[in-house]
C-alpha cells in the first residue's frame, strides 16, 4: 500500500523525468528498492531512504510525536 513517502518520491521521479532504473542509478541503489519504496513496502533501510531523498534535497530524521496530552 502506497504511503505519502512512496508516493512523494514516485511523484518526484516522474516530474524529474526519471525511469525507476535511472533512479536507482544515480542514488546508487537498486531497481529492486527503488521498486519496493515506490510500492509503499514498510522494511526499508533508511541509509538507502535518504540516498534516494537525497537526489530531491530531503532526508528522512526523527520526528517528536504529538500525543493526545499535548494536544488538548
């Protein structure tokens, strides 16, 4: 199941008027994870994530969850 990750790099890809195999190579990962990512697959390494960010001018990092205290 596609989620917004996947979906932003597919979208990115697509307006860079990149092929997933051209992706693979210039973010120095493979077809196969390119592939994966873009299908939404929920196991990724995140070192490959963010070569494949990387290529866009992003990175995946640790983000502060808001739980139901902090928000009310």
């Amino acid at each position: 199941m596609p989620t917004a990750l996947s979906r932003y790099v597919k979208a990115r890809r697509e307006r860079a008027n990149l092929t997933q195999a051209d992706l693979a190579l210039k973010a120095g990962v493979g077809l196969r994870f390119i592939r994966d990512l873009e299908q939404g697959k929920q196991t990724l390494r995140m070192d490959k994530v963010n070569q494949v960010l990387a290529m866009f001018g992003q990175e995946l990092g640790p983000q502060r969850l808001e739980t139901d205290a902090e928000a009310g």
